[in-house]
C-alpha cells in the first residue's frame, strides 16, 4: 500500500494543532466574560468610592475596547485554523466522514462567508443585540444618571 505526503503521523500533529488553536479560541469567549465581569465590578466601585463620572465612562470604554481586542485575537486564531485546514488537503471520503467534520468547521464557514458589506451590516446588527452592549451600554447608563444625582 502507497501513502501519500499527508501521513497519519503529519495528518495527527496538525490535528491535534487544530485542537490546540480551538480551544484557544473558545478561551478567548470566557475573557469576554471576564471583562465583562471587571467592567460591572468597576461602576460598583464608583459608587462605593466616589469615582468621577469621567473616570469610570473612560474605564468602561476601554474595557469595552478590550473586549473588541480579545474578538480580534479570536478572530487571527480563526484564520490560523483555517490555514490547518488548508493543509489537511483532506480527501473526500474524509471530508465526509463524521470523525472528520469538526476539523473543517472554520474552512466551511470561510467558504460561505458573506461580502464585506454584508459583514459589516452583520457586526453592527450584533453590536446591537443584547449580549454585546450588556454590560457596557447599561453600565455608562448608570454611571451618568448616577452623577446627576451626586
């Protein structure tokens, strides 16, 4: 029997490089949280200490910009597992095989990415849902109406 460059040996390293760069991406989704968590813990703070209203609008805005780094990093870990994917030249009975499907995941999604337009008005339409403005938008929200009445 034949084998072809992609060994078992050389296909098992960059699956389990696949792996490693996975699970650092879903990593990145718990220091969202994290931030999140920081941000909601520091406007507490500015009415336990007195902290200005300035102050914590400019802490909240660059954990807000902190989080927007971490999506970034995500984003560039994506773009790596893509590259695997790449090389992993997988044929199509492999393409196929269940076993197989999750290490093609990123690729399928680069694949049937929309256009940049289309991407753009889908960034702003999540930066509008609920689970990307909490806490930020609320968290600002207090802090200014709480200065008015301080």
């Amino acid at each position: 029997m034949v084998c072809n460059p992609m060994t078992t040996v050389s296909k098992q390293l960059l699956l389990q490089q696949w792996q490693t760069l996975h699970n650092s991406h879903e990593n990145y989704e718990h220091y969202a949280l994290i931030i999140k968590l920081v941000a909601t813990t520091i406007t507490l703070l500015t009415f336990t200490f007195a902290i200005t209203m300035l102050v914590s609008l400019t802490l909240l805005a660059v954990l807000w910009l902190q989080e927007g780094i971490w999506k970034t990093f995500q984003c560039r870990t994506a773009n790596a597992i893509m590259v695997i994917e790449d090389k992993l030249v997988l044929n199509e009975a492999e393409q196929t095989s269940e076993s197989m499907q999750p290490y093609l995941m990123y690729k399928q999604w680069q694949m049937n990415r929309p256009t940049s337009k289309v991407l753009i008005s889908e960034y702003v339409s999540n930066s509008l849902k609920p689970t990307v403005l909490y806490p930020y938008i609320p968290l600002m929200l207090v802090v200014v109406i709480a200065s008015q009445f301080s």
